[in-house]
C-alpha cells in the first residue's frame, strides 16, 4: 500500500486529483493523506522562516473566513474517502500550514497528487504556475498534475532524452505506480534529426521492459520543443512520465520547458519526478 498527498489549495477542492486517486484505489489499495494549503498573499513561500531558531511559524490567510471553506472541504474529502472505501488521513492544521510543510510532508509520501487547474488558482500576487513550478521544484517525492477533466490512463509514454533525469523518472513512475505498468506503454525520444538513434537504446529496453510487458519505442523525427505538444495532444486515454531538471536550475528551464506548457493546456495528466 502506497502513501499518496493529496494536496489542495484549501479554498478549491480538486475532483480531477480525487478522482484519480479513486479510480487508483480501485486497481491497488491506498492511503491518501488530504494536505489543506491555506490561499496566502506571499509569492514564495518555500523559503519562508521564522525569525528565530525556536520561533513558531505562523503565516495568516488572506481571509479569516477561507477557514469555513477550508474545513467544509476537509468534510468533503473525509465524506468521499469513506464513500469510496479509501483510507485516508487530514492535516487539520491548516491555518499556520504553508508550502515549506508541504516539502515536509513530500519527504513521508509515495507521490504527490495535486491539480493543475486549481491549486493555488486564485492566488494574490503571484502567477499560478510559479507555485506549480515551486512544488515541482521542492518536492521531495514524484508529483502527477491532473486535469480536472481527463481520461483515466490506458496509455503511459515515458518521455525519454538519454538523460538520468528522464530514466529517474520512469523508473520512479513504475515503482510508485506498478497498477499501471500494465498499460500500452509508448518510450519515446523526439529529435528532428532522423538519422539519430534512441540513446543507449538496448539499456533502455533492458531496463524499461522489466516495468512495461506492453512496451513499444517509438523515435519522433520532430523538434520536441515546437511540435511536442500537437503530438501529445493526439494521444488519447494517457498518462505523460517526465524527468525534471536539476533542482538548481529547474526554476529558470521549468518555463521553457514542453512539461509546464503541458500542464498549462491541461490536456492530461503529468508525472514529474526528480532527485
């Protein structure tokens, strides 16, 4: 049994995000963990720090009354967990709670599942997408944004450059979520460059058709940068396996990267993972 973090801007319950996780729990019993992040006014919270070395932590809500919101999706999750047989915890401790327990709460967790439409939707002064990409960055477990409306995954394609990153995360995506290896599985490697080879290619297939018995690698001759995103948005009933950056730079390639421009056109859901 997997430990899972649901983890919801506490003003805006995800139905995609739980959904996945029922449908999840269907194929394999878990343990879902629901994390309440109150909506705050600060732009980067992940390197927020009391004052002193003993000192309390406290970062105030927006509005007093997102407590009320806060707590009836606290009953919501509680009442669809006991509605779907699913075990579950919930960090009621939510008005002093912010991003950097969040990093804590990842360092105990399987996976991390959140929504890439909604959380942190309607924040003051900062881009959505900046704590997308903070959580991405800082999370110390694999992260898989979902859609609020998608299909749950028949299909897994595993993006793959040569990189350790790329086979990091598909090897994480297989140990996190073996109920899905069994899935058509598409390894793909993209370069506009025809006559270039899949890098380490008879490793790749060692290793990957341990994991995937469905497995089929397929080399895209287009440039992965400006075609990608049609490409995958062909793809129909998918899941999309990542590698991240490292950690230093991601928050400078996260933008420039065919991963965010996915998760922003909420075409389905994304499994990013990172040392």
């Amino acid at each position: 049994m997997k430990k899972v973090i649901l983890a919801v801007d506490g003003t805006n319950f995800s139905t995609g995000a739980f959904e996945f996780i029922r449908r999840l729990n269907e194929l394999q019993p878990l343990m879902v963990t629901g994390v309440f992040v109150p909506q705050l006014d600060y732009a980067n919270l992940w390197s927020y720090a009391p004052t002193g070395m003993n000192a309390p932590v406290f970062i105030p809500l927006i509005e007093e009354e997102e407590n009320v919101y806060v707590i009836k999706n606290i009953a919501r999750f509680e009442k669809l967990c006991q509605a779907n047989d699913i075990s579950y915890r919930v960090h009621k401790d939510f008005s002093n709670f912010a991003l950097p327990e969040l990093k804590e709460e990842s360092r105990f967790a399987d996976v991390m599942i959140l929504s890439g439409e909604l959380f942190y939707k309607h924040v003051i002064g900062a881009n959505q997408y900046d704590y997308i990409r903070n959580v991405l960055h800082n999370s110390e477990c694999p992260v898989l944004v979902v859609p609020e409306k998608f299909t749950f995954p028949e299909n897994n394609i595993l993006a793959y450059n040569g990189s350790e990153e790329s086979v990091y995360a598909m090897k994480q995506f297989a140990y996190v979520f073996p109920e899905l290896s069994a899935n058509k599985t598409l390894l793909v490697y993209a370069d506009k460059n025809v006559e270039k080879e899949f890098p380490s290619k008879h490793q790749v297939i060692e290793l990957a058709s341990q994991h995937f018995k469905n497995l089929t690698l397929y080399k895209a001759d287009i440039n992965p940068k400006k075609y990608f995103r049609e490409w995958i948005g062909e793809q129909e009933a998918s899941i999309l396996v990542s590698g991240s950056y490292h950690r230093s730079i991601i928050s400078e390639t996260f933008k420039k990267s065919f991963v965010a421009d996915l998760i922003q056109d909420h075409q389905l859901p994304v499994f990013v993972a990172h040392k």
